[in-house]
C-alpha cells in the first residue's frame, strides 16, 4: 500500500506538499496539485480520513483515487477567463473574492478546488487539462464566456455552474449579481440629483452580458424619468487590458466635448477609476464638475480620492453560492440531460454613496 511519502516522491514534492493538497488544497498552486494527485492516482494512493470524514463514515477521495469514474466528487474546478495575459485571479480586484468565498465554502463542504486561469479569448481553443484529463467532476466557470464555451465544457465536465454570467439557454446554473437593479438605483440617484439628461453610462467596447444587463438598468431609469437614452449617452471605450492610450484618448475626448456629461454611470470601477485619473489630468473637479458612479465596489473605489460611489457586489457570497449550488449538483449526481431549466441565481446588490457625487449646478 503506497504512503504519503510515495507520493511525495513520484511527483518530486515535499511529503507537507502532498498533506496540503489533501487538505487545504485551496493553498497550493495548479500545477503542483495536479502533479500530486497525477502521482496518486499512478500509485493507488488513499488518503487517511480526516475527522469529518470519520464522523461520516465517508473518504475524502473514492478508493484508489481514480480520476475518470463518475463517482469522484470532491474535486472541483475552478476556471477563470481572465480579460487577458496580465490577468491574474490572485491581483483580480472583482473576481479575487470570488474566489476566496468559493475557497471558503469548499472548504466548510470538504471539497478540493483546483484554480486554473486562461485568457478568454484562448478559451475557445484549448480545453483545460484539468477538464481533458478528468481531474474533476465539477466546474465553476468564471468570467465571461460565449454559449459555445459553455458546451465545449459540458461535454468533459458534466456539472458546471456559471459565475458573473448568465446563461440564456437555463441549462446551466447561474451566479450574477443584479446589475439591472444596481445600474437602475444609481441612474435615479443621479437623476434626483438633478443631472437629467446630462447623465451617461460609460462601458467598455466588448461583448459583456454583465455589461449589458447594467446598460439596460441605466436605460429603463432614464425612460421612466421621460429622457430618451439616444447613442450619445453611451459611451464607449477600448478595454483599458488591451490598450490603456485608446482607452484614455476616448475619455479624455468625451470629458473635453463641448457637451460634457456632467454624471457619468461606469460598468465598473475600474472605468470608473480611469474617468477620475482623466479629470485629475484635465483640471476637472470630481464631484463639482462632474458626478461619477463606479459598480462593483473594489477595495480601491474605497481609497480613491473623492471616495466613489458605487454599487456594491457581494462577490465573496457569489463565490459561496457558487459552490454550493455545485455541490448540489454533486449531491444530486444527475447529467445536464435530466435537469430541469433553471434560472440564474440573482444575488442582490447596494448603492454605497460616498464622496463622487454632487446635485447638478447650472453654469
């Protein structure tokens, strides 16, 4: 019978290596993980019961460790579709806590996580190999992804549950937050304070059903108010990952317009935070000159200068339900042909006012 030691040796780590992976695999790093549970898997290797798996009379891992048969259940993945190759899950100031709240609960549910990161754009055309080489049975798929994607991975992993992206055809499930609500509420905020129709929403020029689930509460506010939400009122930008000059350009042309917005509604902080660097730069005063209203709430929307105001988004519960709407699905041990449509999760979300934002003056 093959012992820790074995193992630590097959894959070339240290025997604390092998011990963490077991237990605290939300700890280690992908690639190390996988060598472990590569070499446990050649050597037959069982890992001792942890105390709940005494009380429960069940393992952490089926016996012999095998990685293909459908009865392994407590190692899931999670996949983040990074906006690009300098996008790192770990300095992600949105999809980080999502990840430590699903870290979290895995944890409490005894599951082993296994992060894995590729830039969205490659997604479609190379599968993970913790998907191709059946390291999991469960998937959270993180970030935006096509429905295309979708299926690609529903083929190898047959519980998958989507994070910060709906899934239109309700095969899937779904975590989001409420954007429509969250965009609606700041829209009147601004509205009441007497912007009107000097209010615009910036997004960011790629495909985003977050985005656009944001878009529509800004609009459905304006209509309401009786103010016609015509092109010139959606601004937007080159993603600042791929190409910051043009992003800045195309902020700095709409704040010297002869018709600048006197409030401006981000899709997320991180516009958000760009738009206040671009005033800083053309003299323009935040929030006397110009209201601005981030989303997302980001440990820096809180250290910016003014304090923005902004939507906030539970992301750490996101991650949380995340996993255990997975784990039901464990649980359950049914396939995506025998589940019933389900609708997205809709976590709710709060405008958190602070110092961004002023009632319109007319000059």
């Amino acid at each position: 019978m093959s012992n820790i030691r074995d193992v630590a040796k097959e894959a070339g780590v240290s025997t604390a290596t092998v011990s963490r992976t077991f237990t605290s695999p939300q700890h280690g790093h992908t690639q190390t993980q996988k060598k472990v549970l590569e070499a446990a898997r050649r050597l037959g290797y069982r890992p001792r019961q942890d105390q709940r798996s005494r009380r429960s009379g069940q393992d952490d891992l089926p016996a012999n460790v095998s990685f293909s048969r459908p009865g392994l259940r407590d190692i899931i993945g999670f996949q983040f579709l990074a906006a690009g190759p300098n996008d790192s899950i770990s300095s992600n100031a949105f999809y980080g806590p999502i990840l430590l709240g699903a870290e979290k609960e895995a944890s409490a549910l005894g599951l082993h996580m296994l992060v894995n990161t590729t830039d969205r754009h490659a997604f479609a055309l190379e599968v993970p190999s913790m998907v191709k080489e059946q390291m999991i049975n469960g998937m959270l798929l993180v970030g935006s992804a096509e429905s295309d994607d979708f299926s690609t991975i529903a083929r190898h992993v047959p519980n998958l549950v989507l994070v910060d992206n709906p899934d239109e055809t309700h095969r899937y499930e779904a975590i989001i937050s409420d954007g429509f609500s969250g965009a609606y509420e700041a829209t009147q905020y601004l509205l009441d304070l007497g912007h009107g129709d000097n209010t615009v929403f910036l997004t960011a020029q790629r495909k985003s059903k977050t985005f656009q689930e944001r878009l529509r509460g800004y609009i459905c506010a304006l209509f309401e108010n009786g103010i016609t939400a015509d092109s010139g009122k959606v601004v937007r930008v080159p993603p600042g990952r791929d190409d910051q000059s043009e992003q800045k350009a195309a902020i700095t042309a709409m704040l010297q317009s002869p018709n600048r917005p006197t409030a401006i509604i981000c899709a997320n902080d991180y516009l958000a935070l760009k738009v206040m660097q671009t005033c800083w730069s053309l003299g323009v005063r935040i929030p006397d000159d110009l209201s601005v209203i981030g989303f997302d709430d980001v440990e820096f929307s809180r250290q910016a200068w003014p304090p923005l105001t902004t939507v906030r988004v539970d992301k750490e519960l996101m991650g949380r339900l995340a996993v255990r709407r997975l784990y039901a699905r464990l649980q359950q041990g049914s396939s995506p042909a025998n589940w019933q449509p389900v609708g997205p999760h809709i976590v709710p979300v709060s405008l958190v006012i602070r110092d961004s934002c002023a009632p319109f003056v007319k000059g």
